[in-house]
C-alpha cells in the first residue's frame, strides 16, 4: 500500500479496536501519556453517517516532545504523536502513522533531538505481532 511521504502503513492482524487497544496499552506500559482516543466512525454515525472504522490515539511524552517543540514551535502541528488504525473498503486493517525520522527532515531538527520519538515504529510493529 502507497503511503504519502513521511507516513508509514502497516498492516495489523487485529480489528481497529482491538489494534489500538492493544497499542494503547504497550505505551501505557512504556510510560507514554495517552492524549485521546477518537473513534471516528462513531462519530460519522452520531450524525447518521457511515464509513469504515477509524480510530486515531493522540499519544505522546512531553520529557520527548517538548524539547522538539521549543526547537522549533511548528513541530507542534504534528505533535503529540499519533496512531491512525483503520479498516480499508475489503476489511483490511491497516495503522498509519508519521515517521519520526521524516518530522525531524520536516522541521530540520537534529536526530539527537529526535532520539526520544524515534523508536516509534518499533513499538508498533511489536503490538501488531
């Protein structure tokens, strides 16, 4: 599956819910804050529409994200962090989220500044196993 620059695609085995469920937990564990939760089919149904599932966690450690977001303020349009899981026309479920080696191109921040959020894809990948 194509991704736009800077987003990678993952496939997850599990249903969105239980994707971020899942994910959900392992940062808790990790001591990373869970900002929000927004289930955004739900809310297409609230105001009678439909679409696949889609749920985004806002998630993040501001010990990580503030030193980036006082480099540079604008990193703050992609900050704290966030896991897309989402369910495609087939069923398929799928978690996107911004690569953090791409946020630091982006914002031409060092990658010792970017350290703290670089190990993102890894936590992924291992709660989708």
């Amino acid at each position: 599956m194509a991704s736009p620059a800077g987003v990678v695609t993952v496939p997850s085995p599990y249903s969105v819910p239980e994707t971020l469920d899942r994910l959900q937990a392992s940062l808790a564990k990790h001591g990373i804050k869970i900002f929000a939760r927004i289930d955004q089919a739900a809310e297409a149904r609230a105001v009678g529409l439909s679409m696949p599932e889609i749920q985004l966690l806002i998630f993040g450690n501001p010990k990580g994200g503030t030193p980036i977001m006082v480099a540079e303020p604008l990193a703050a349009l992609d900050l704290p962090l966030k896991a897309l899981a989402w369910q495609d026309r087939e069923g398929r479920v799928f978690v996107s989220y911004n690569e953090p080696a791409y946020l630091g191109e982006r914002f031409s921040l060092s990658a010792e500044l970017m350290k703290p959020i670089g190990g993102l894809g890894n936590l992924i990948e291992q709660v989708l196993r």
